[in-house]
C-alpha cells in the first residue's frame, strides 16, 4: 500500500534479520512512485546496515497489474499507460543496490 507507515515493515525486517534467516528484499519498481533513485538508495542503505547479508531484488514494474485491480473492483493509482522501466533503467538501479551492498 503506498502513502502509508513503514515502520511495521522495518521493525519486521530488523526482527527477521536477528534470527540469521536468508533475507531476500524485493522492491517492485513503480513508475512515478517507488522508482526513483534516493528511494531505492534510502531501501538499500536500511537493509546494508541492518543485514549486510541480505539480498535486494529489484523487480520491474508489471502494466498487467492494472487488470488484477480492475478484477477486484479497486482504484489502480498508477496510470494505465505507465510502461516498464527499461533495460538500461533497471541497469542504472540495479547499480545503485550493489555500490551499497557491495561497500
């Protein structure tokens, strides 16, 4: 859900990575929402310095999201039209991730 608190979500992520559990982080990458850059930095430096161990994987925005919402009679905020990121994006963000998991 997105414009709410993540302060549940990390305090789960700090608990998990106490236990030494494998950790893989998925961040779906939505155009105009969670995409940009200083977010993506801001994700991977909690997760480096909570769980250098722990995995990112960067998933790619899926415009067939828009019918599953359409199936549930729910308000899709992103726009209809919002395309992938494209390979060199996902390159470009990809980057970022492993400069902090990688330091």
């Amino acid at each position: 859900m997105v414009g709410v608190s993540n302060k549940k979500i990390l305090s789960n992520f700090e608990a998990l990575s106490k236990t030494g559990v494998n950790i893989c982080v998925r961040i779906p990458l939505i155009p105009g929402f969670t995409d940009d850059d200083e977010n993506i930095r801001d994700i991977a430096e909690f997760v480096h310095e909570t769980n250098p161990k722990a995995e990112i994987e960067l998933l790619n925005y899926n415009p067939l999201a828009a019918n599953k919402f359409d199936t549930l009679n729910e308000t899709y905020l992103v726009g209809k039209d919002t395309q992938r990121l494209s390979e060199q994006q996902m390159d470009a963000k990809r980057k970022i991730v492993s400069e902090i998991m990688e330091a």
